[in-house]
C-alpha cells in the first residue's frame, strides 16, 4: 500500500494534483500515516491523504 496526497476540495487546478508521499508500506503502517497526517493538516486543509494499491497510477498533472 501507498499513501498519496490528493485535494480535499477537489480543485482543478494545480491544487488537485496528486503524488506519492510514501514508498510501498504494509496496510497498517499506511493506514497509520494516512491518519496521522490527515490529523496534522486538520480537515479545511487542501491535501487529503489517502491510501492506495502498490499499482496505482497518478493521474495526469493540471495543464494550463
């Protein structure tokens, strides 16, 4: 599992670009980062944690 950082307002801009924060984690260990730094950043934040596959794949950054 992996953790990525995603917009929590779905923004489409720049803003709603994802990546990786994590390598590959086991589902506990990135459960447990997810939460933590979702708890860090407080819940009117623009970044979202969220844990995802080994094989996911970002989606294309925003474009002007």
């Amino acid at each position: 599992m992996r953790v990525i950082r995603k917009s929590n307002f779905d923004h489409d801009d720049h803003r709603g670009d994802q990546y990786f924060v994590t390598c590959v984690l086991s589902p506990a260990r990135a459960e447990a980062v997810a939460r933590v730094l979702n708890e860090i950043e407080g819940e009117h934040s623009d970044d979202l944690f969220s844990v995802v596959a080994d094989d996911y794949v970002l989606p294309p950054d925003w474009q002007p």
